[in-house]
C-alpha cells in the first residue's frame, strides 16, 4: 500500500481495515448506490492493495449491515431504511445508558470528577473532531467503569454508522451530544439511575432523525418492502419528507 490519503482516509493501516473505511464512505456518500455491487477491483485499484483484504473487508461490512453477501452476485450495498437507523441508534444509547446507571450506583468521586472534566473539554472544543475525541473519551469511561465485559463488547459492535466524524457530517448532532453529556454527569452525580434511560433514548431519537433527514434529502434514504426475507430484503426511495428536530439544554 502506498502512504497516502485516499477520500480522506489515512495511510498506511492494514489493508482490509482501509478497505473497510474506504468501502463504507463511498456507501454513506451514495457513490455506491443501494442493490448495486461494490466494485471489489476498483477499491483494490484505489487503495494499491490485492482483492483479498477487499473480501476481508467486505466479511466485516456484512457484520455491520453495510453490505449483504449474495450468490453470483458478491456484496451487494445496503440501503439505509429509516427504521433501521432508528433501532440502532436505540440499542446503541441503550448499551450506554446501562453503563451509566452503573457508575450512578457506584457513586465513584474520580470517575465524576473524570466525567466533568470531558464535559468541560467539550463545550469548550473549537472544531468537530476536537469534540467527538472528548464525546468518545465520556463513553468509554462510561463503559470501562460500568460496563461488564460483555457489555463493553455490544457497546464496542455499535461502531459510530456514519464514516468519519458524526457530528462533523450531520448537523445539529453536536449540540444534542452536549445536552446528553451534561444530563448524564447531572444524573451521576446524583445517583439519579432512572434519569439515564430517558436522556439516552432522547439522544438516540434526535440523532436519528437528523441522519435520516440527511440522507433523505440526498435522496438516500428508502423504505423497506417488508413482502421479502429479512436476508435478501429490498427497498425503493423513500418519500419520507424531511425532519427538523430541536433540541435545547434543560
């Protein structure tokens, strides 16, 4: 692999993690577009690698329902179905937030004291990437302090579905993410367990329906043809209109 930057992606890393990240922008940017083939040789040609990392990377893709594996046909790309964003946005806050209702119980000083630091950091970044380093720093102390070890790994399988930085990529997530991290701290410090839930399905709800709205303006975004086997499903566009949700500090 040459050491270089390929539509953003830094080199040089393993070669099917490349693939991966490469693959996954050019599905969430539509360059790959729903019930079509990936194109296995054009991204060993644009990554300079062979197309066996490719396939590597396309087993892991289809673990993360970017791609379905078909007969004949190779990877087939997923298509965004609004329900799907939904539910895993859901279990993704939900993973968390049973994190989070652990260390409430705990009532750990150092941990809260790490907590309003990260909180602090964050309303205070001065670029996205500088506040999804410190969003994700609040999670996994969330998850190293609360988490089982079989928690830890649902919470580490429900990897961020949008390539890059989220909250660069979809408007109005950042505040939102904000709100969650503050409400969180808040109901910790208190030993408030029953707050958690609410503020992580209210985090998971907002960011969903940003992302939807995104891609159904960009024309991405289809609805399920619930007629067929969840393996082999299909969709057509969706005429879903466009969302706008607000949400503001309580």
């Amino acid at each position: 692999m040459k050491p270089s930057t390929v539509h953003g992606i830094d080199r040089p890393k393993a070669a099917s993690v490349a693939a991966a990240d490469y693959i996954r922008r050019e599905i969430f940017t539509g360059n790959y577009a729903p019930d079509t083939k990936v194109p296995q040789d054009q991204v060993a040609l644009a990554l300079d690698i062979s197309r066996i990392p490719v396939r590597e990377a396309l087993v892991t893709l289809h673990g993360e329902g970017y791609v379905r594996l078909e007969a004949n046909r190779g990877a087939v790309v997923v298509p965004f179905y609004a329900e799907d964003l939904r539910s895993f946005f859901k279990m993704r806050g939900f993973s968390l937030a049973l994190a989070a209702q652990q260390c409430a119980r705990m009532g750990d000083a150092s941990l809260l004291g790490s907590l309003r630091i990260l909180v602090a950091l964050a309303d205070t970044s001065d670029s996205a990437d500088e506040f999804s380093i410190h969003s994700e720093a609040f999670g996994k102390q969330l998850a190293d302090f609360g988490g089982s070890p079989r928690l830890r790994a649902a919470i580490a399988r429900f990897r961020n579905i949008v390539p890059g930085n989220f909250f660069a990529e979809v408007a109005g997530t950042r505040e939102i993410e904000s709100v969650c991290m503050h409400r969180v701290t808040d109901a910790i410090e208190q030993q408030d367990v029953d707050a958690i839930i609410p503020s992580y399905a209210e985090r998971a709800h907002e960011h969903a329906e940003r992302l939807i709205a995104l891609l159904a303006e960009r024309g991405q975004l289809y609805e399920l043809d619930l007629g067929q086997p969840a393996s082999t499903r299909t969709g057509r566009p969706s005429s879903q209109p466009t969302m706008s949700a607000t949400t503001s500090r309580k």
